[in-house]
C-alpha cells in the first residue's frame, strides 16, 4: 500500500495542529513541518506531538546548519521524547543564499559538512554512554557531561538529509537513513539521478543502498480542477525562479519556459510567472485538478516512486484546502 504524509507551509499553528488530527484520522502516514524565513520546523512538530496519538512526525526539513549541533541534537531529542518515538528528523542546507543572508554562512561546501554533521548528532544522543570530543572540518564540539546522563528515548532517531544535486544526494546516501525529496524531483529525475546518486554514497561508506525517499509531492485538489492547476502552477513557478534547480528542467526540456518564468519574476510580472507555466510542466511535476483526476495522476504516473509521498498543497493565496488532500487520499 502506497504511504501518504501532508506537509503545510503556509498554514499557521493552529492550523497545522489541526491538520495533523485529521490526518491521523484519514489514516496518513505522517505530518511533516516546513522551515522558512518565518516559521521553524521544531515548534509545529512539538504542538502536533502533543495533539497526536500515532502520526508519524517529521521535519521536511529544518535547517540543518541555522542551529549548532548541540542544539540540534538536544531539540530532537527532546521532541523525539514528546511524541513518543515518532520522529524523523529531515534535515535541508537551503540554498546557497539562504544560508548566506539567513544564516550568515559562507554557504561553501554544504555536502561534506552534512557528512560530518550527521554522525556527530548520532554520537551527541549517546551522551550517556560517555563525552563527545570532536575536532572536525567543519564542527569542533567537547561535551563532558557534568551529572548522569541518562539515555533517550531513542538513540538512534533517524535523519533524512534532503538534497537536489547528484552530490548532496550522495551525501544522504553516505550517512542519513534516507532522503527528503525536492517538490521539483520527478519519476524520471529520481530514476536517473536520485537512486543512483543514493547508491554511490552508501557504497563510499559501505552502506545497504536501498536508503528509503520521502518524496514530496506538489498537490492541488479542488472540485474547480483548473483552479487547482493553476495553483500548482503558482508553486511551480515559485521554485523554478532559483538556479539550483535547473538540471530537472533541463532534463525535461523545459529551459526556455524556466527562462520566460524569470524574466516575468525579475520584471514584478507574478501572473506572467504563472502563466508561463504550460499544462505539461504541470502534468510531469506535480498532482493538480478534481479528486478523481489526482487520485489517476497518481497511479499513472507517480505509483512506486517513493517509499513514502509527502503531499505538499500550494501555499499561495487562493490554493486548494489542504483537507481536500485528505479527503482524496485518506481512507
């Protein structure tokens, strides 16, 4: 049976807290929280833990470099605690700029740095077996615990790393135990790049190469269908203004779209964005239109891509209800 999970951005808290109730009762996998400019991952997480009872619970994604390790290890530890052993910690770099602006990062070599940081996190959650010394590239931690430190929970929480680029992806494969899917990702991209990708960091480090992708999925579900698409179009053309993303582009043939897409975004022009956007660049990236059209969507063309499809509904103004999306593919 394919495994459905939501993740919401644009919703507030209290939103949020109440889509996870309802999708616990549709029988969803899981609950994802988003991180951005304005909102974190791990305060969602913690108000859904305590509203749920057997939802899974992820960060999709924080941000992996705004929090030192330290803090990081100790916020999911303690959310891990929270719900009851039902945390995956998703972890994302963001893009270069981001991390730069935001952060106040140099943004250089975001895929090593992942390699070194999520082994760390492992060693910082068994700091009942003893100190941590580390003295690395990119993190220099020492922590002697000054009274007993007892065991979490678990203390082997999993980590998802997300990643776009062959390399990153790579770095997922090497030390996480799976992977958070770009909106962008498609059949083909995972296909030909992704798993591939996965593979080759696993075998760098000598591990099983079967890693497991939470792969999020764009979804618009409206009994107007093309109101629904034309909201998936606005999240496209959102994501297709950044750079990074264009090897999925360019594998698709769609360079000239994403280059009027820009051209509308550096002018101010956001309905020329949009309607830069064709049918086909909505129908090969994401789920759009009526309940019974997303649901064939699906089947035809997305079935079997990811171990578990993390439904992302559009978070611009006049998008589709995100309880539409449970409505369609609950139980």
């Amino acid at each position: 049976m394919p495994r459905f999970s939501l993740v919401t951005l644009g919703a507030s808290l209290p939103e949020q807290v109440s889509l996870a109730r309802r999708a616990e009762a549709a029988g969803f996998s899981a609950m994802w929280a988003s991180e951005f400019y304005d909102r974190s991952a791990t305060i969602p997480l913690a108000a859904m833990a305590a509203a749920t009872a057997t939802l899974g619970l992820g960060s999709g994604v924080a941000y992996a470099f705004g929090r030192s390790p330290l803090v990081l290890a100790a916020e999911a530890r303690d959310l891990d605690t929270l719900c009851g052993g039902r945390l995956t910690l998703g972890l994302g770099t963001g893009t270069r700029r981001m991390q730069q602006d935001w952060h106040g990062l140099s943004g250089d070599h975001p895929a090593p740095r992942c390699e070194e940081l999520v082994p760390l996190l492992r060693r910082l959650w068994r700091l009942h077996e003893g100190p941590v010394h580390h003295e690395g590239r990119f993190y220099r931690t020492v922590v002697v615990p000054t009274a007993e430190s007892k065991a979490p929970l678990r203390p082997d929480i999993p980590v998802y790393l997300a990643g776009v680029n062959a390399r990153m992806v790579e770095a997922a494969g090497a030390v996480a135990d799976g992977l958070c899917g770009h909106p962008l990702f498609t059949p083909e991209y995972v296909a030909k790049v992704v798993r591939p990708a996965l593979q080759r960091g696993a075998a760098r480090t000598g591990r099983d190469p079967d890693l497991p992708i939470a792969g999020t999925l764009i979804c618009a579900v409206d009994a107007d269908g093309d109101a629904a698409r034309r909201a998936a179009a606005a999240q496209l053309a959102f994501y297709l203004t950044v750079k990074t993303y264009d090897a999925i582009a360019d594998l698709h043939g769609f360079t000239d779209r994403v280059e009027a897409i820009r051209a509308a975004w550096k002018a101010g022009d956001h309905p020329g964005m949009v309607a830069a956007v064709t049918d086909e660049m909505v129908d090969v990236w994401t789920l759009a239109g009526t309940p019974d059209a997303v649901r064939e969507q699906y089947e035809r063309r997305w079935a079997g891509t990811y171990e578990e499809t993390v439904l992302y509904p559009p978070n611009f103004p006049g998008a589709a209800d995100p309880a539409a999306i449970l409505a369609a593919f609950g139980r």
